[in-house]
C-alpha cells in the first residue's frame, strides 16, 4: 500500500516541477509558424538565412533551433549601425508577445544556418525544429527559394541570406 502512495507523491512533486506552460485561459501555449522559407546558398558557401512568422498564442520566446541540414542554426538581428548592416546572436532568443505576429525576414531578425551540410537549392526543404520556452517545440519545413523583396533588399546589396 505505501508503494503506491509513494509513487503518487513522486509524479506529484514532478508536475510541481514542471514549468508553467499555460495561458490566461489555462490552455497550454502554442506558438504556430507560417510562410517559412529559406534562401539558396550562395556556390561555395555554407550559410544561409531563412525567414518565417511566428504567433503565440501566450508570452513566449524563441529559444533555440535546430536542423539536420545545417551544423548550427542561430536566431540573429540585423540593424543599422554607422550606416553599416551588422548582424549578431540573438543569445536570450527572440521574444513573442502574446497573440503578436512576429516576422523574421531579411534585414531584421532571421535564422542563420551555418555548416550547411549540403547545398541548398530552389525547390528543396529544410526541417527546423524550434524551441521556446514555454510552448512545445514545434518542427516546421521551410521551401527553400527568394523571400519575398523586403525595403532592405531595394536599399542595400545582397549579402547572402
């Protein structure tokens, strides 16, 4: 009789452990990603930037991906700084308001895959599982070909992703 209980007080004090990952309403968080695509890589290189829309359904962040077609992937931002384009690592990840469309698309925030394993061209796929910090991770296959023209394409020259 005591073996049971101890196993109810066990599964118990894990669920006390596990992160909240509720809404307001007491549903579990999503987040759902739309539009994903990533670029061509450039001949004889190995990165490239893919680009998407993500929406949660609480407060969440984007904290890690992951895909098989490259070694690493990074959520990066890109601004303006002395009228150069700077890239970095978004090392806390990406942030998502509740219920917000949030656009990754060239010249702001994106996806950096680097290593790629093989070269990516028109018309392939590529899986990115993505990790947040509340919501479950969500797997997304991305087309690969040209984004759609963002103002920062018209304004400035290409640089790979």
């Amino acid at each position: 009789m005591t073996r049971p209980l101890i196993l109810v007080a066990v599964l118990l004090g894990l669920t006390a452990c596990n992160p909240d990952r509720s809404t307001d309403a007491g549903e579990a968080a999503t987040v759902q990603a739309t539009d994903a695509i990533c670029r061509p890589t450039p001949v004889g290189r190995q990165t490239t930037g893919c680009y998407l829309t993500l929406t949660a359904t609480g407060e969440d962040r984007l904290v890690s991906v992951a895909s098989p077609a490259a070694n690493i992937v990074q959520i990066h931002e890109s601004r303006m700084e002395s009228n150069m384009m700077m890239m970095r690592e978004l090392r806390e990840g990406l942030a998502l308001p509740a219920g917000q469309a949030v656009a990754l698309e060239p010249g702001g925030n994106h996806l950096m895959l680097m290593g790629v394993k093989e070269p990516l061209t028109v018309g392939d796929t590529v899986v990115l599982t993505l990790t947040f910090a509340g919501s479950a991770p969500l797997e997304v296959t991305a087309t690969v070909g040209q984004p759609a023209a963002s103002e920062y394409d018209q304004a400035a020259p290409a640089v790979g992703h």
